[in-house]
C-alpha cells in the first residue's frame, strides 16, 4: 500500500513539473490573477489521476488484495471473539439455571 502511495505521489510531482513547464512557457494560460499556484496543482491533479489509474493497475490492485486478506482476517478474529463470549455467556447461564 506504501508503495503504491509513493508511486501515486511520483507521478503527481511529474506532471506537477511538466504543467508548471508549461504554464512558464505561456503554452498553458495561466491562472486568473494571483490563482497561479493553485491552478498549476488542480491541473496537475487532473492529468495525474487518469495517467495514475492506467499505469497503477497492478499495483492497485496487489494494494486491494493485501486490505482484502487483512480485512478477512480481522472479520475472522472477530468471529472468534464472539463464538467465545457466546461459549461463556452459555455456561453462565447452565450454571445460573442449575443453581
């Protein structure tokens, strides 16, 4: 998943470098008036989120199997946890009743 987040922000910073070439060079416009900043990131977002999600495919996709088994196994823990308590909530009421 870290990996993947580094690769994500890789090619943020690439296009962040490549849009402020060129809005420098007057082949993009440039902001309304002192906007120049923030244009040049949301720009940058924009080209960066579909060249992400064609050149991350795999990488998102081994992130998505390692959440998936983690959320299994804490889905798995869970259950335990709970058949235990009923296990014990069980035998307090067998005891209860004999007594």
């Amino acid at each position: 998943m870290f990996r993947y987040t580094l690769m994500r922000l890789g090619i943020f910073v690439g296009c962040l470098v490549v849009v402020w070439g060129l809005v420098y060079s007057g082949l993009v416009p440039r902001g309304l008036g002192d906007s120049n900043g923030i244009w040049i990131v949301l720009l940058a977002l924009v080209v960066s989120a579909p060249i992400s999600f064609v050149l991350l495919r795999g990488e998102r996709d081994r992130a998505s199997l390692q959440i998936v088994g983690r959320v299994d196994r804490m889905k798995a823990n869970l259950d335990a946890n709970r058949a235990q308590e009923d296990g014990a909530d069980d035998v307090a009421r067998k005891q209860s009743q004999a007594s």
